[in-house]
C-alpha cells in the first residue's frame, strides 16, 4: 500500500527482483536434486486449485482495501496486491506441499501466481479507478 500515499517512492522494486530470482532459485536448486523432477500431467493441478482458493480471498481484500486508499497508480497497485495474495497463498501451499520438487507443480504455482494477478487487476479494474 505503499505505492497509494502520495510523495512517497517506491523502494520495493529492487527487493522483488531479488526476491523471485532467490525463488527461483530455490526451485531450480529443488528440482536438480529431486530423484524425480518430472511427473505426469494434471499432478500440478491440486496446486493450482489450493493456490486460487487460499489467494482469491486475499486478494479480494486487497481490492476492497485498494478502493478505500484511492490509490495514486491504481493498475501498478493492484498488480502488487495480486503478487502479495499470490506469495501469501504459496506460502500456505508450504505447509501442506511434499518435499519433493517436481517440474509440474512448479510450473502450477506459476500459473496459479499469474491468474492470482491477472484476476486481481481486470476484477480491480471495475471497483479501483484504473487511469
């Protein structure tokens, strides 16, 4: 929310750079050692259905909230909230996910990311005055 006060930069932008290459990484790292890091297709969709499931409501509040502030850059706004409520949402993935890394979940928690962005800039788009 730090993009919707007035005068104020963001400072964020460098962080988030560092933090996706640290994640993907991490992923990379996972998936080097994993005796199996390729495994059938549709495996990857429990993780995307928990990933829109646990970031929807996040993200929802994040625009209820964004339409409170009126913020400055509605659109750059929204894009972030929608980045939140994803990391949010496969953070709690986390808890719950097996050890193992595999290449198709992986690439689930992608998309599920990027549908948690999407959806949360075209639905903010109606209630956030996007310029």
């Amino acid at each position: 929310f730090d993009i919707a006060i007035a005068g104020r930069k963001v400072t964020a932008w460098p962080w988030l750079g560092a933090a996706l290459a640290a994640w993907l990484g991490a992923v990379a790292g996972r998936l080097a050692a994993s005796p199996e890091p390729v495994a059938h297709p549709g495996m990857g969709g429990y993780c995307y259905t928990f990933m829109l499931l646990a970031g929807a409501p996040m993200a929802v509040l994040a625009v209820v909230a964004l339409r409170r502030t009126r913020a400055l850059h509605p659109g750059r706004a929204l894009a972030l909230a929608g980045l939140g409520a994803s990391f949010l949402a496969l953070t709690l993935l986390v808890l719950c996910h097996s050890p193992q890394a595999r290449l198709i979940d992986e690439l689930g928690h992608l998309a599920a990311g990027a549908t948690l962005i999407a959806a949360t800039v075209l639905a903010g788009r109606r209630w956030v005055k996007v310029d």
